[in-house]
C-alpha cells in the first residue's frame, strides 16, 4: 500500500486498473452522450450521389463558355426534379434542368448555378456568365467516403456523430453499458435532506453532488444506504454495492481519526487499499482500493475535499469505466482574475470557472477554498494547480490545470 503519493500517481494507479464495462446496444435516438463500443468506418459515401448545392439550374458547363451581360445564352428547360427524385431524361446541349436543392444532378450535366443568377421562364432559362465544370454540385462521398475511419471506439456520441451514424443507416448503435456506481455515506452526525436537521446533526450534501457528478459522465447512480461510524454496518455496504454495481464510492471516515473507520471496512468487505492519502489540498485524506476488479474509493466527509480528491485522481479511472478512449481531462492554463492570499504547502487545487478576458482565458476562483465550501464549487468547470511550496499568487499570474 503507497502512503501520501502525489496526485498523478493517485490517478495514474487508478486508471491503470479501471476497465469498461460491457456493451450493449441501444437506439440512436437514445445513444446521446453514450460511448461509442466499435471502431465506425463508413459502409457508403455520403452523398450517395452529385447532388445540386442549392435551387437552381443544372447544364453543360460547355453551353455557357461564352456567356456574358452582352450576349447571354438561353437554354430551354427539360424538367423540374425535385429533392428525392431523379430526373427523366438526360441533359444534352442547349438544354437545363431545374433542380431543387438536393436533387441529383442528372445525367449529362456537369455544373449548376442558383436561380439569383438568372433570369427564367418556365420553358427557358438565361445566362449571363460562365459557369465553372464541377461548379455548384456537391460531390459523392464529398461528406463521407467508404471505408473511411469516422469514429473510434471509446468517442462519445455527440450531435454530428449520431448524424453520422444516422447517416451510415445505423439506427442502432453498440455502445458501451452505463456503469452503475454505487455509493455510499458514512458518519454517524448525517441526516438526508429529506429528514429533519436535530441538534448535531448535519445533512447529506455529498450523496447529492457526487450522483449529480456521475450523472453527468454518463453513469447510473445507486445509493447504497447511510452508515453511521462501524466498520462492519459499512464494509455490508460495500458487499453489497460490489454485488450490485461496478465500482463503490465512500464519503468520509478515511482520514486517521479513533471514527475513520472506513479503511477497515474496505478490507473487511475483500478491497485491496491500494493507496491512502494524497499529497494535495484540499482532499489530501482519501483510500482507494479495488475488489474483485471493481473500485472501492474512499474519500473525505469534507464536501470540497471529496470532489476535488475526486475530480483529480479518480475521475479518469471512471471515464475509463464508462469506455471512453478521452479518459485524461482536457489541460488549460489561466490567468488568475483575484489575488490568492495563502501559501501552498502542498499542491493546492484551486476550484472555480473559466471566463474569457480579451481574448484569453481567465479564472475566476470565487469563494472561499476551504475543505468544507461546498458553495463555491456551484458552476465549477476547472481546477487551476498552485505548485507546491508556493506563497500567495498575484491576480494575473496563469496557472496550469484542467478542466472537468
């Protein structure tokens, strides 16, 4: 078991031992956010075929060589073709087509023009100045060709890669399971937000945050019960949650105290604790462990500390989980919008939102960034890094994180 280790190694440990879960599949209509499960490479050209750019007239370049203001050329007009219809006969010299935008350009023309740029009848069509071969049609396979790479697997299936897969005639898509995770709070001094807040008593922010986090990187929560401070009362928790789930999360008990009992329970319900306590502020006091490959992640009480430990060291892991090739977060580098008036003895973890300031970005870490402020995680979308050994940091100084 590794003491104290830094935050990269946290994460790293973690997401060399996550792996996704299953797949199945699942409507288009419904595969949002999910995870792509296959690598995609286009069965057809997109489109299928030329196809006219817009409303207009389709004809041979050749017809229109010597077109001008001064001595126009006049086509006469075979039919109109509209979208999703083919054209009846081919295009032959001196005559046009009138296309509608998406219609295929039909056989023999090589060029189409919008109708603003012509003047028309219902039997003719006039031109005024050439028209470049090729000009106006979009390309089979100009989106698309077959048997080209679209997607890996492990993308996530965002709004032009469902149209894309829509595209392909794909209705439905194998995408990997929504990992179901299961949590856990502990602490004799919690109450749920539902029940009424007695002397003493504090109520349950971290179920809350943690299921609106997990949520949000596509997982299915189960809240696995309220425990108070006996290893045994929770280590059957755990048991149960990795009987029914694919990883386990614990708020509080895991940092050194005679009631942080949390680590206990862990090896009691078979994890392994891999690693126990991060050198970072806040959410320094955390145990990971794995259970019958599953992750069993332990962490503070302290709402701040639990999801900053988190979002640092274990979210990779999760995303992992969940299938998705882009476990690592995105890096940013900001420049502080306030001062920072504390030192850093280790490396701290300042919270907050990027904003763009003239074209560059800013961050703006509002509210206090103590152990317990969960307030001033609301809108948080990044972490800035403050090295370790640092003292106060001047607004304006850029700093290196990521965003989550």
């Amino acid at each position: 078991m590794l003491n104290n280790v830094s935050w990269t190694e946290a994460r790293d440990l973690l997401l060399s031992r996550a792996r996704p879960v299953g797949a199945e599949n699942a409507a288009l209509d419904e595969c949002g956010g999910r995870v792509l499960a296959f690598d995609l490479r286009a069965a057809e050209d997109v489109p299928p075929f030329d196809r006219s750019a817009y409303d207009g007239y389709a004809f041979r370049a050749s017809d229109a060589a010597q077109a001008s203001r001064e001595r126009p050329v006049t086509l006469k007009i075979t039919e109109t073709v509209p979208a999703g219809s083919l054209a009846s006969v081919p295009v032959t010299p001196g005559f046009a087509a009138h296309l509608m935008t998406g219609a295929q350009i039909p056989e023999g023309a090589d060029c189409a023009v919008k109708f603003e740029s012509t003047s028309f009848t219902e039997t003719e069509v006039t031109l005024f100045s050439p028209a470049k071969q090729g000009g106006g049609i979009v390309r089979r396979g100009e989106d698309v060709r077959a048997g080209s790479l679209l997607a890996e697997r492990g993308t996530v299936i965002d709004a032009g890669l469902a149209g894309t897969l829509a595209a392909q005639g794909i209705a439905r898509a194998l995408v990997y399971r929504q990992p179901v995770i299961g949590l856990i709070s502990t602490g004799s001094e919690l109450v749920e937000a539902d029940e009424a807040q007695s002397a003493g008593k504090i109520r349950n922010a971290n179920r809350a945050s943690f299921a609106a986090l997990l949520r949000r990187e596509g997982c299915r929560v189960n809240y696995l019960g309220l425990a108070g401070d006996e290893a045994a009362d929770i280590a059957a928790l755990i048991a149960r949650g990795l009987h029914d789930c694919d990883a386990v999360i614990l708020t509080g008990g895991v940092s050194v105290g005679d009631w942080d009992v949390t680590p206990e329970a862990m090896e009691r319900a078979g994890a392994e604790i891999l690693l126990r306590g991060v050198d970072m502020k806040p959410g320094m006091a955390c145990a990971y462990g794995m259970a019958s490959g599953k992750p069993v992640l332990g962490l503070s009480g302290n709402p701040a500390s639990a999801l900053t430990n988190f979002c640092a060291c274990a979210l990779p892991a999760l995303r992992r989980i969940c299938g998705r090739r882009d476990a690592l977060p995105q890096p940013v580098a900001a420049r502080l919008l306030r001062d920072f008036k504390k030192k850093s003895p280790s490396t701290r973890f300042l919270r907050g939102r990027l904003r763009l300031e003239d074209g560059n970005a800013g961050f703006d870490a509002s509210g206090d960034q103590g152990n317990v402020i969960l307030s001033s995680a609301i809108g948080c979308d990044a972490y800035l890094l403050i090295p370790a050994g640092s003292g106060p940091v001047a607004a304006g100084t850029v700093l290196k994180g990521f965003i989550i």
